[in-house]
C-alpha cells in the first residue's frame, strides 16, 4: 500500500513538472513573449558589460526621473548572454531554468518541512498559474523579485526554527535584493516585515544580542553597495532626488484614500486570483475555502514554529496591503511582483491544517491535489487542441523583421531608419548587433548607402507622428521602390534618393 502511494506520489510529481515546461516552453519556442523598449535596452547593456568590458553601478530606470533599480538584473543578464552568446531566445531559457529551480526548491522545502501533499498543491498552483507562466519568460528587471520572495520566506522559516544567525543574515540580504531589484517592492516589504516583528513580539528573538544587528545589517548592505559607491561617486544624486521626491512629491495621478483603498484591493484580488489556471472565482473559491476551514481547525494543533511562520507571512502581507494605501499615486502591478507566492503559501498552509487533524481530514489535502491535477490536465488538453496560428507578436515580430532585412540585402551594408512609438529603437537595434555579429556582416547604417535606404515603420495610433518622422528621415524628392508588409504592425519600405551622397 506504502509503494503504491509512493508511486502515485511521484507519477504526480513528475505530471507537475511536465506541465510546468510544458505551459511555458510553448511561448519560448514560438517567441510570441514580450519584447519591448526595457528588454531591447537591458539585452543591450548586458552585451557592453561582456563585450566591451564596460561595468556599471547602477541598473534600470524607475518611474521616478533620476531614480534607478539595482545592477544585478544586468549581472542576471550577463550570465544567459555568456551562456548562449548573446541569443535572444536564450535569456528566456535561462529565466525560465531559474524559475523553475526556485519552484523546485521550494517546494522540496515545503515537502519536508510540512507535508508532501500539501507541496504538490503549491507546485500544482504554481505549474498553472497564469501570472507565474508569463513571468517565467518575462525579461524584465522585476522578475528577481521573486526568488528572494522565496528565499526570504525559507531563511525567515529556518530562523525561526533554529535561531541561527546564519538565516538572519539570508532574511535581510533577501530583503535587500527584493529592494534593488524592484524599488518599490524592497520599500514597502521591509518595514512590513519590521512592523510585524514588532507586533509579533519577535523582535527579541531576532535580536537578542547585538551580533545578530550585525549580521542583519551587512546581509541587507550587500546588495546595496553598488548603489551606494555610485553615490559616494557622484556627489549622492538619487538621494538628493528622493529628499525632493519626499520633501515636494509630484504626484502624476493623485487618488483620495477613499479610492487608494478599493485601488489597492483590486490589485491583491488581481494577484490572490493570478493564482489560479481558469478565469473566474469557481475554482479560487472551492480551494480558498478549504484552505480557511482547515486553517481554522488545524491552526492549534500545528507546532509552534509553523504556527509563528504564518503568522508573520499573514501579517506581512496584511502590512503590505496596509502601506501601499499611503502611496497616493499610480501603484503600477510590478510594484508588488510576486505577491502570488505569498497568496500560494498562505494557501497550502491553510489546507496543511487538515493534515493535523487525523485520517479523515488528512484526505482532504489529497481531494484538494486531485482538483488541481484535474484542472491542469484539462488545461493541457486545451492547449493541445488550441489549433490557432501562431501570431507574429512580441520578440517573433522584431525577429522576423531583422532576418528579412539581412536576407534580402544577402550580407551586403545597408541603410536602415526606424521608427517606433518608444521612439528609441532598442529592440531592434540589438537583433541587428546579435545577428551582424552572428553572420560576421556589418550592423546597418543610418546614411544613405547606393543611394537608397530601408525604413522600418511600427503601426502608432498617433499617425502624426508617422507623418512626422516620414518628413524628418525621408530625403525630399526619395521615391518609394519597394513595401514589405510583415504580419502584425510593421511595415518595411525601400526608398531612393534622387542624389548621390546622404
């Protein structure tokens, strides 16, 4: 009986990872994922850093004018760049490996430390969950967010359970990564986290002697010290922005409290609902409620330790929800990336409780799998039978357009403008870098070449900027020899020059 549930066990175990892959590699295979200005600038920077040997202190840009995210996302960067030479699908194969080691181990934390039906839920949960789907393959800055979510959760768990000082300094130098990685993220989580530990009455406990403010302190300097030895450069130029940002805030979009709140709980919903494969509240209801009823009657009978652990991600959470009301502006979705996993462990906590109350609650957890292996095989079987083209959307769309233009002047130089709504042309500029460096060609100039030039147009609701730029860029008197219209939003024209030199 014993090796037959082991067996179960892992056939599950196994179908979970499968469909994890599955669900992602789809979009990476047919480069239908976002690739925007942010992915077009980052891939860039990473290129200088490991070509040109030309380090940096500082990473992207905020939504505040002179305030910057930490530079580990272009060190992140630098590693698939290495790894696959610069090719763009390969920064998304190598976000989607760390996604999933992140997953994994958290899940064989959750299997030994509580229970392993209720780590199979987390991982069924996270194997569908639309959100974590489209952040497995999403370039972007905010994404290390989320495996210091998760490494901050383990090192707050074991601390709790140990006491070694070892995990204080993994609890702060997590929080210091979640605060370079997504600034608003590290603003809000860290005195969250502190508020509960004052309201937990833990603040003995994690420091009781002075060393453990040493180690909490040079845990969440580390990943601070870029930042601030560019500051001690400079003349401290983000500090001074954020002492005027504070001291006269210019607020874009100010909202009155009696709208920040319904605001900022429509944004939990959004992250609490992300959790779950099917749009809807059916399913998010049915494991939402077995999960409180069997907090509620499982609570007292867990240990201690597990107890305080959720108690301190639940009040986390609640003071994360709590301080993001007095933000009056715009609280853009990234601000809170990760907030899912947080929604996942509360959720399989809540079920864990079954598993305390004897034989017959402890099947709950298992119907509770069952469900969730149900849904994810249907999912599957959905986007088996999904038969729709491919759309020439996202990194697809740029890729194409690039490749044409070097196959169509069969490695010869050309002249190529570009227009795009972002106006800087980032995405396109490093497929043409990659690709001339692939094919040993050389990368377009923007000068007449022959006498003519290649112009690539993206569609712009605002056609007067199109118009704009068609007079800025094309020569007076050019005439158009030849149109190429891609799918999707691009158009490819050819124009002649009625003079010799431009």
């Amino acid at each position: 009986m014993k090796s037959r549930r082991n067996l179960l066990f892992i056939l599950a175990e196994l179908l979970l990872v499968f469909l994890f892959f599955y669900f992602r590699i789809i979009p990476i295979i047919n480069q239908t994922v976002p690739y925007t200005y942010d992915q077009g600038r980052d891939f860039l920077k990473a290129q200088e850093i490991i070509l040109y040997k030309n380090p940096t202190l500082l990473g992207p840009t905020t939504g505040i004018m002179g305030l910057y995210h930490g530079v580990w996302w272009y060190y992140f960067l630098s590693i698939p760049f290495i790894m696959f030479n610069g090719w763009p699908t390969g920064f998304l194969i190598f976000i989607l490996a760390v996604s999933f080691i992140q997953v994994f181990l958290f899940y064989l934390f959750i299997k030994k430390e509580f229970d392993p039906t209720v780590a199979l839920i987390f991982l069924g949960l996270i194997a569908s969950s639309p959100y974590m789907i489209g952040m497995s393959f999403f370039a972007i800055s905010s994404i290390l967010v989320l495996p210091f979510i998760l490494s901050f959760l383990f090192s707050l768990y074991q601390f709790i359970k140990t006491k070694k000082n070892l995990y204080i300094f993994l609890v702060f130098l997590s929080l210091g990564f979640i605060f370079e990685a997504e600034l608003p993220a590290g603003i809000f989580t860290i005195p969250a986290f502190l508020i509960s530990l004052v309201l937990l009455r833990q603040t003995k406990r994690f420091f009781a002697r002075k060393i453990n403010f040493l180690y909490a302190f040079v845990g969440l300097i580390i990943p601070i010290a870029p930042r601030i030895v560019f500051e001690a450069i400079k003349g401290f130029p983000q500090t001074k922005v954020v002492i005027k940002y504070i001291t006269q805030p210019t607020l874009h979009t100010p909202k009155p409290i009696m709208a920040l709140i319904p605001d900022r709980i429509s944004m939990f919903t959004y992250y609490l609902k992300s959790l779950f494969v099917y749009d809807g509240w059916l399913l998010a209801a049915v494991i939402l409620l077995t999960a409180s009823v069997g907090l509620t009657i499982g609570y007292r009978k867990i240990n201690k330790e597990q107890r305080l652990f959720f108690n301190f991600v639940a009040t986390t959470v609640f003071f994360l929800l709590v301080l993001s009301c007095f933000y009056k502006d715009s609280f853009w979705l990234n601000y809170y990336e990760g907030l899912t996993y947080y929604f996942a462990l509360l959720t399989v906590f809540g079920i864990y409780g079954f598993s305390k109350k004897g034989k017959k609650f402890a099947l709950i957890p298992a119907a509770t799998l069952s469900i969730i292996l149900i849904v994810n095989i249907v999912k599957f079987s959905q986007n088996l039978s999904d038969k729709k083209p491919v759309e020439n959307v996202g990194l697809r769309s740029i890729d194409r357009t690039v490749n044409y233009l070097y196959d169509v002047n069969k490695g010869n130089r050309f002249c190529l403008r570009i227009y795009t709504p972002p106006v800087i042309p980032h995405t396109y500029n490093y497929l043409l870098s990659y690709y001339a460096r692939i094919k040993k060609i050389p990368e377009p100039d923007q000068g007449y070449i022959n006498d003519q030039c290649w112009y690539i147009i993206e569609n712009d609701p605002f056609q007067f900027r199109i118009d704009q730029f068609r007079k800025d860029h094309i020569v007076p008197g050019a005439t158009l020899i030849k149109t190429h219209r891609m799918d999707g939003n691009v158009n490819i024209e050819l124009w002649k020059s009625p003079e010799k030199q431009r």
